[in-house]
C-alpha cells in the first residue's frame, strides 16, 4: 500500500472503533478529508481511494482545486473563515461552507445562492472559548449566539442549515468542549429537525468527538502527513 492508503485505512479505522467504543453505527460517521496545503494530485490520489468529500480552508484553493479536479466530481467544504466579498466564488463550486458565524454572512450567501438559483448548504460554526485571539482567528459564533444564528439561516430559503461546526479550544480538554457542542446541537434540533449534523473533531481529538456525537470529522494531518509550518494553513 501506498503511505496514503495507509494513512487513509488507519484513519477510517480509528473512526470506526471510536464509533464502536461510543455505541454507534461507524457509518454514522462522515470523513471529511482536509486537503489544505496539499496538491491537487495528494487529492486524486485519495479520490481513487474512495474519498468523495475534502475541505480546504481558504476560498481560492477551494475554487482552485474544485476546478482543477472537476471531472473527479468530489464534494468541497470551506472550513475557513469566508470574507463576503468571496461568497460568489464558493457558492460557484457548490461547496458546503461550514463556517457560517455572522448574520451578514448568511444575508450574502442567501443573495448570492438565490441569484444563482441554488441552494447552498451551510452549518453554523460555534466558537467554543479558549485562548482569547485565537478565537478571532479562527472564527465562529459565540455559543449563546448561535440559536439565533441558526434561526438566521433557517429564514434564507437559498441556504439548507445542515448543523453545527467547531474547533476545540486549545489548552482545554476536548470531550467536555465538544460536550457543550453537542448539548448546543440538540437544542438547535429542537427548532430546526433537520440540522443534524455536528462538524468537530480533527487528527488529534477525533475519538473525542466522536464520543459526544460527532458526525463528521475533519482530518488533515493524520491522512497526509504534516503541513509545512509556514504555510500560515492553521490551526
Ligand atoms: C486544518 C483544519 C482541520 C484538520 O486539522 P488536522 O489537525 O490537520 O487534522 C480541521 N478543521 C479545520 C477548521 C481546519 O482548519
């Protein structure tokens, strides 16, 4: 096997026992493959594995990616901040964007979706605390804010609120930030039935997020070794 069929076999197993361990169906589980800094052949190569789903980070290597590899129809993911002025390139490419975290930001990519007569699938990132900076960095909705924004959503007949995404703080143990994610996910379900998905979990805390009721989980590292350090690609 290749070292990417290996990384790739060893990341579905760790969901799957995880999963197991939790009680739940391993297929419960969705991999989103986060192809940030990697080339357009790291992605193919893992597309003729059987991977289908891959997010980058930043809207031009999505777009960039998406067109490169458009003939191998795989699902793209923006799990990086979104500037507004950048709405129309990712609802172009059809991405989910999982980084929903301000009502203007829903306004533009409903405007945007609806003139282009589609409807473009988001989740509500949750910024769940932690060093303060770094959730500026990365983004996200304060907690006590994201019902409302959810109900945001809800409202654009050109968006599809598919649930809620978020990074684990750093220096914070990640089950009990990913339990207040998922007790924050139930109580969206209880207005919006259909936001049933729960975006957390990443190389390093997966089995954790899955333990709270993870339904997708993004992994970079673990299928494709380190990213270079200056790539400014974090978290
Ligand atoms: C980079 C990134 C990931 C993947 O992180 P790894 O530790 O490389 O698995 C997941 N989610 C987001 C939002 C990211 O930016």
């Amino acid at each position: 096997m290749s070292g990417l069929a290996e990384s790739f076999a060893a990341v579905r197993q760790r969901i799957a026992d995880a999963a197991r361990a939790a009680g739940r169906d391993p297929s419960s589980v969705q991999l989103l493959a986060v192809s940030k800094t990697r080339t357009a052949d790291d992605v193919a190569t893992l597309a003729a594995l059987g991977q289908r789903e891959f997010a980058e980070n930043k809207v031009q290597e999505l777009v960039a990616k998406a067109e490169e590899l458009a003939h191998l129809d795989l699902r793209w993911h923006l799990v990086g901040q979104l500037q507004r002025n950048k709405a129309t390139a990712v609802v172009g490419t059809g991405a989910v964007v999982q980084s929903v975290d301000r009502v203007s930001l829903v306004e533009r990519l409903a405007g945007v979706a609806e003139r282009a007569g589609t409807v473009a699938e988001v989740f509500v990132q949750v910024d769940l605390g932690g060093p303060e900076g770094e959730a500026a960095a990365r983004g996200g909705v304060a907690a006590e804010l994201a019902p409302e924004l959810a109900d945001a959503v809800a409202e654009q007949p050109a968006l599809r609120l598919r649930g809620l995404m978020a990074v684990a703080p750093r220096g914070e143990e990640p089950g009990p930030a990913f339990a207040r994610l998922a007790a924050l996910s139930e109580r969206v379900r209880r207005d919006h039935p259909g936001a049933v998905e729960l975006s957390a979990g990443m190389s390093g805390d997966l089995e954790e997020a899955v333990a709270a009721g993870a339904t997708v989980v993004r992994v970079g590292t673990a299928l494709f070794g380190p990213r270079p350090l200056a790539s400014g690609a974090g978290p």
